[in-house]
C-alpha cells in the first residue's frame, strides 16, 4: 500500500498531466464561448480609473492612439519608438497601470517620483494578445501626490508599449470609531507591548497557518487581489516572515471559507469552499473548479525561500463526500482529520435547507457502516441556524468537544455517540454568524491532562431573525464561558466571567506563556457583509475593537483581563481577519475584508500586515540549540538549550499554532511536558503519552524560563508516519461521488441567489 501522502502527490501530479489546468491561457476559464478573453482589469469600490485619454496623462515621443471594443473606454495608446515616455500623476497610496502583452511587445521601465522601481517584461510568446492584463502594480506609497514615469525600453522580442488604463487605489478615510478605552503604559511612559506595520500580504488573509520556521501559508476566497500568478490574480500565499516576501500560489478552486489541518506526516489539507460566484464577482474571470467537495494538499514545505512549495488538487481521485462550506477541521488521534459540518452551498445564516449535519473523515474512515461517506451527527440538526464553523478540539482521551450556536457536545468517534454539555450561558451565541472565538487551555501533566475549556465573545442576536431585522450596532458580547471537561466540571457547569468590551470574531491565541490574547473583531454587528441593516459599507459589524487584551487563566477570577501596556492599533480587523503566533513569540495579525470582492470603501480589504510582539520578545531569552527530529509519545529525551545559570524554574512545552479562519483556531494546543535540568545546557524531556494528549503532527518546542520563552522550534511529535489509510472506504467514497458536482460551471445550484459571505 502507498502511503497516503506519496498516493495523493502521485495522483496530483498524473491528473494535471492528464488534463488541462483550470486556467485555460486567454479563455476565459469557466466560460463557454472560445473567444472569451481574460481580462484581469477591475476598478475596487473606493479606487478610480483614469483611461489613456485622460487630461493627467501626458505623452512625449510617438504614440499612437487606437480605438477598440476590446480596451477600457474603447480607447488605447501605443507606442514603439525606444524612449518614448508617459507621466501620469496622482494621489493616493497606490498605483496599477494595465495595458496588453503578447510577442509583438517589448520592455519598459518604471519610475515612481523619480525613482526607478521595475524592469517589466510585457512580451509573451503568444500572438493572441492578452487585454487589458495589470502590468505593474505598486502600493505601498505614502499617501499624497505621485508622479508614474513609464518608458519603453525596446527588447529582443518586441518594441510595443502601451497604456490602456491606471487605477488608483488609496485607503478610504472612513469613520474608525473603535474601542480603545484600555491603553496602559508603564510609569516612564513606555509600552509593555510593541505593535509595527510591516509587509503586505497580497491576498486578503481569510485564512492562516504558520508552516515553517520562515513561512506562513495565506488563503482567500476567488478574488481581485493585487498579487498576481499565471496572469490572474491570485488567492493563494506564501508570506515569508523574515522578509515579508509574497510568494503566490497556484490554487485552482475556490477556497472561499474553507478549513484546514496539518496531517500526522505534517501534510496540511484545505476543505472546502465554494463554486465561483459568477453573478456576482463576474467569475468568469477566474477558475471554473467547484471548491464544495474540494481537499487542496500541501506538501511539508520548510525551504526558507519556500521555493517549489506549491497546492495540489486532483478532484478525481481526492475529494470529500459531500459539500462543505463554513466546515471546521481537526487532526485527531491517529493523525488524520474530522471535517465537521457546515453547509452545502453558500449563503448566509444556515438553515434545514442547506444544512450539512454531518461529519467525515481524510483520508476516509469505514466507522459505523458508513464505508467512506459522511455520518449524521443530531448535534447539528439541534444548533440551527447559528452553527457553521463550529469551535472544535481533540480532547486527552481521545474524544472531541464541539460548540455551536449556545450548545456544546462531546463527541466519542469511536462508539459514535454524544454527551450534551450545559447550555452556553446567558444566550450567547458562539458561532457564525454571532461569531465568538474558543480555546482549549494548556495540558500539563500535573492535573491528568485534564482539559478546559474558554469561550468568548459573540452575540446574543436570535439567529430566527432576518437580516433585514437585525442591525450592525447591536451590542456584540463580552461574555466569556469557562468549563473544566471532566464529571466534576460538567456538574459545576460553565464559569461566566466579562471581558472589559465585547467582541464579534475575535481571534483567542495561546502564548508560550500560558496566557490567552485575545484581539481583533468588533463591538457591534456580526459576521458577513451585505445581510444588516446600517452596513457600514457592506460590513454586518461596526465599532472594531483595536486594543488587545491578555487572559491569564492562572489568576483568580475577576483579576484576569489585561491590556496594561497594550498598543492601539489603526487598523480595523473585522470579517475575514486572522491573527497567529509565529516561532518568533510574537503574533501576526492580517486581513479583513467584509466585502463581496476586493474594495476601497468604508471597511475595505485590508492588505496591511502588523506585528505585535510581547514584552518577553525584546527580554533576553533563552534558545534551544538542539533536539530530536522526532518526539515520540511515551518517550524521555534530552534537548541542549543555553540557559541562565542556576534558574531551576524552566517549563517546557509543545504548542500547536493552530489553522486560524473566522475567530476558529482548529487545533490550537499547548501541552506542558515534565522537564528536568541535567546540566548547563541540557533538559531532559517526557513527551505526551499518547495522540490523545497531543494529536500526532508537526509542533513547536519551546523552553520557558521564569516566564520567558524561548523562540518556537518546529519538531514532529510521533514517528511521522501518514495517517491509516482504508483503501476500501476511498473507492466507496469516489464510486459513490461525482466530480465537482455541485459546482455551477457543472450546471448544479452553487450559489443562493441572496448575498454572499
């Protein structure tokens, strides 16, 4: 038998070999007419267009002016005479300048106020010619007046240069009255936090995972995002850490709302998503594969230039049984995932119609005489309508804890069978659209292993109402739930305690500390955009909340929120924002886009990247120098690590960062490990006994000295081997499936008429 990982990338890479790619050259994929012409030119809401007959753009040298059908406003100017300039200019942050490519084009060179930025190539082999394609795009300037220097700079193919259209793109100035009522600072005025600005992601960041010690992997849904691949734009990204660099991905369905897991090989799947929305996004302009039944495979990936990394789909041989949308992904025990619920096709609030009650597994499990296909689980018939994305995690003993609107279940997979937990106090209601957030607080084994868990935030909106019904400034909630998951604990039941402002689609992420930060969301609204009324823009939520606040679950109750020291930030994270730990210790925070497509306005898409690093971040540290390429369960190691001398007080534990998409951390997880001091610079370690404790599959080791932690070194826990794979269930599951047959390029109903989320 192969294993699964060396099956599925064989089976990738046979199926792109054995039919054409999604992206069809100039057709225009999904269409049906053969001379469709792609055509990447979009102007956001919020941005203007300039054509190339505008009073701003001026020309010296020869230019040519042709008329077209096929150019914006029907008009374009074209020159090959090397040295022939234009100057456009502007004012805004950002520029795009589209023109045409194809083997009769040559070289031009690009100056933004006098500074040379870019050699672009605009000759392709093709003699059909690629319209109105973005040329060379910039976006990063300081907002004010700019001036564009284009020059044709000939080439060995061709000598053509042409302007067909600019846009100019610029942060709207809307009203950002957040919530920041809860800046601290030391005595001498200092902040105990630091937060910068720094890169830009290229895709808005719908979803995260940390996948290497130099990498973070971004996905969005379809899109007109500013990074570019194979001439359209991308939804797919490799962000290097270090140096901020975007790498794009070759995805090749769409991944709108997906869920993801590492794999117990540290192989990572994407679940889910939906067809392209043509009416609404005009997806003709982007790939025709349906992302419902999608599993996308990457590859482990730790190249620190990420070079060869890449996402595979083969939806022939690798899909799920049924449609999932707003699903929730976990890596269990023996390795492999549980893809939980969701719906089957988009929309907004769930209901009976769409609903998708229902679990499986990857690779496909035969469990209770399903053979493959998905089971029916009563927990998700009970929690609607407010239940998509629900707030999942493996438990110790091998069983899992799920929450949905204000309910919450263990699940024992093995005996399929579920154990009701008290009612979510107070109405709250935790998951999509009244997002709240949740995290399963650090295992040690001084207690058992003993799990807890927190939930915060969401909303007390009744999810029967209509969107016309509710308002994006009703009061999101504060409330955070606290229950230990053993008898004792369900008896007591939840323990309620405030958050100092609420919060909608919060992002809660474990420090290597043990503490919680919790940041991002809003004070008002809930999830989506376009369904409330007082959209602001087309977001359902207002008032974004731009402090942090530190949960220490340690201290006692009433003492433990925080945000001494925390810097504000400017920026509004709402719908589809994501925050992670990174190895470094510090969080990276990315994204927010309630919009149907790429915008300027109020709320728009929001490409910024911010770092806010805890004040053991700039503390001297200390470093694991050295350790096993394996932590096997069970097993006593040793790890060399430079440490202060004579400190007796050092933890040690290993942390999962979790895949992090719409306030739900899948998988985050931090166990303490028994650590013992040997030496100068050697610790001797007991790994987690079993998958239970921690779910076999990549980690992140770190050392914790008197508080402080060390960088996260990334270390697999198990032998690495890919999950059990049941040939028997797999053929069932691919017999009993068609490809993409939900999808509307495949004539099925894709999408609901009403709006998207």
């Amino acid at each position: 038998m192969l294993s699964v990982v060396l099956f599925l990338f064989l089976s990738c890479i046979s199926f792109a070999l054995a039919r054409e790619s999604a992206w069809n050259g100039l057709i225009l994929p999904g269409s049906q007419k053969s001379n469709a012409m792609f055509t990447p030119f979009y102007v956001p809401p919020g941005a203007k267009s300039y054509d190339s007959n505008s009073p701003l753009v001026m020309y010296s040298g020869d230019w040519g002016e042709l008329f077209s059908s096929n150019a914006f406003q029907h008009s374009i100017r074209s020159s090959s005479r090397q040295n022939a300039t234009v100057l456009f200019s502007f004012a805004g942050t950002g520029i795009e300048w589209f023109g045409n490519r194809d083997d009769r084009h040559g070289s031009a060179t690009v100056y933004i106020d006098g500074k040379h930025l870019e050699d672009v190539l605009l000759w392709t082999s093709s003699k059909k010619t690629q319209r109105q394609q973005r040329l060379f795009a910039k976006y990063d300037l300081a907002l004010g007046s700019h001036t564009l220097r284009i020059v044709n700079a000939g080439g060995a193919g061709g000598d053509l240069v042409d302007v067909d259209a600019f846009v100019v793109t610029g942060k709207a100035t809307t009203r950002l009255h957040g919530i920041d009522t809860l800046r601290g600072l030391r005595r001498d005025g200092t902040p105990l936090w630091t937060l910068r600005e720094e890169g830009s992601s290229g895709i808005n960041a719908m979803q995260l995972a940390i996948i290497s010690p130099t990498h973070a992997l971004l996905i969005d849904k379809v899109e007109h995002n500013p990074l570019d691949v194979n001439g359209h734009p991308a939804w797919g990204a490799l962000y290097n850490l270090d140096t901020h660099a975007v790498k794009p991905l070759n995805m090749q369905s769409n991944s709108f709302c997906a869920g993801g897991t590492f794999l117990g090989n540290g192989t990572l799947i994407n679940v889910g998503g939906n067809p392209v929305v043509e009416a609404h996004t005009s997806a003709a302009d982007f790939g025709d594969l349906d992302g419902l039944q999608a599993i996308r495979i990457f590859q482990p990936c730790d190249s620190p230039n990420a070079d060869g990394c890449d996402m595979y789909e083969n939806h022939e041989r690798v899909r799920t049984a049924s449609p999932r949308w707003y699903n929730t992904v976990i890596r269990i025990e023996d390795g492999s995932a549980m893809i939980i619920g969701g719906a089957k096709k988009g929309g907004w609030m769930n209901n009976a119609t769409v609903n998708n009650p229902t679990i499986e597994y990857y690779p496909p499990k035969n469990l209770h005489g399903s053979n493959g296909l998905p089971l029916e689980l009563r927990f998700f018939l009970d929690t609607l309508n407010s239940n998509l994305f629900p707030i999942t995690f493996s438990l110790p003993d091998g069983t899992v804890f799920m929450a949905a609107n204000q309910d919450a279940m263990i699940y024992d997979w093995a005996s399929n069978t579920e154990r009701r937990l008290p009612k979510i106090p107070n109405g709250v209601r935790i998951s999509y659209p009244m997002t709240g957030t949740g995290v399963l607080l650090p295992l040690s084994p001084d207690n058992g292993y003993t799990p807890e868990i927190l939930l915060c935030g969401g909303s007390t909106i009744d999810d029967t109402r209509t969107g016309y019904d509710i308002s994006s400034q009703e009061p999101a909630s504060a409330q955070c739930s606290r229950m230990v998951l053993n008898d004792a604990g369900i008896e007591a039941g939840w323990q309620v305690e405030e958050m100092p402002v609420p919060r909608t689609m919060a992002d809660a992420i474990l420090l290597p500390t043990g503490d919680v930060l919790i940041v991002n969301g809003a004070a008002t609204g809930i999830a989506g955009y376009g369904n409330v009324q007082n959209q602001v823009g087309a977001s359902n939520a207002d008032h974004p909340v731009l402090t942090p606040v530190v949960y220490s679950p340690a201290k006692p109750a009433g003492s433990r929120f925080s945000s001494d020291g925390m810097p504000a930030s400017q920026i509004a994270r709402l719908y589809h924002s994501v925050a992670s730990l990174t190895p470094r210790g510090d969080i990276m925070i990315a994204g927010s886009n309630p919009n149907l497509d790429r915008s300027e306005v109020a709320y728009g898409t929001e490409y910024r990247v911010e770092w806010l690093s805890p004040p053991y971040v700039q503390m001297n540290r200390p470093e694991i120098i050295s350790t096993p390429k394996n932590l096997m369960f069970g097993s006593t190691v040793t790890i060399q690590a430079s440490l202060p001398t004579d400190i007796q007080d050092i933890k040690v534990a290993i942390m999962d960062f979790g895949y992090v998409t719409h306030a739900v951390h899948a998988n985050s997880r931090m166990v303490y490990l028994r650590a013992t001091r040997e030496g100068s610079n050697v610790v001797r370690i007991e790994a987690p006994p079993n998958g239970g404790v921690y779910p076999p599959g990549p980690g992140w080791l770190h050392v914790i000295v008197e508080g402080v932690p060390s960088k996260g070194v990334k270390i697999m826990v198990g032998d690495g081997a890919s999950p059990p794979v049941d040939n028997g269930a797999l053929e069932n599951v691919l017999e009993n499936t068609n490809v993409d047959q939900y999808g509307s390029s495949r004539g099925g109903d894709g999408m609901d008429d009403g709006a998207a989320e």
